[in-house]
C-alpha cells in the first residue's frame, strides 16, 4: 500500500496478517478506530448490558459517548447502533450481524 504519512491503513476484517489488497484501504485515524473489534460483556458491538438488566445503547464519536436508548433486546439495541454507525461513520462502520 502506498499510504501517504497522514493516513493509516485499515483491515476490513479486523485481521492484521490478512494483507490481501481488497482487504486493506487507507483511512484516517478515526476511520480506523470506527472499524475496530468488538469490546464489552455484549455480543453486539455499540451495547451495553448494565447493572445486570438495563441494555443500552451507545456510540462513541470524536471521544464522546452519546447514548442511543435503552432497549428490552440486546438485539434492538445492536438494531440502533447500527443505524448510527452508518451515519456517523459510513464505509467504515463495524456493523453488528444480526
């Protein structure tokens, strides 16, 4: 990849060693952060389960978390971060697969 010094180098799949072409593309630091791995005690990226009962969702842009609801269904909760994720970080959206 040629990727110019402002850039960083992004895998779509999450997998540093998988350095196929059509896995890798240039993005800018907060492009890479938005495709980043699953983290929490929810299968669904973007949810949160709280004090053992309250599913929340949120999203975390530009270092600020805005919460996105709170929902019955860690699934519905996934439903909306996904909604955000596209508009908030297009292509580079980690998209939960529901």
């Amino acid at each position: 990849m040629k990727t110019p010094a402002n850039l960083e180098v992004d895998h779509r799949d999450h997998n540093g060693l998988n350095c196929l072409e059509d896995n890798m593309r240039n993005c800018t630091h907060k492009q890479n952060t938005a495709n980043k791995k699953i983290r929490g005690n929810s299968k669904y990226h973007g949810v949160c389960i709280q004090n053992g009962k309250q599913i929340v969702a949120q999203i975390r842009i530009d270092n600020k978390h805005i919460h996105l609801g709170t929902f019955k269904t860690e699934k519905l909760a996934a439903i909306a971060y996904n909604s955000a994720a596209i508009k908030y970080f297009g292509e580079f959206a980690n998209l939960n697969l529901i």
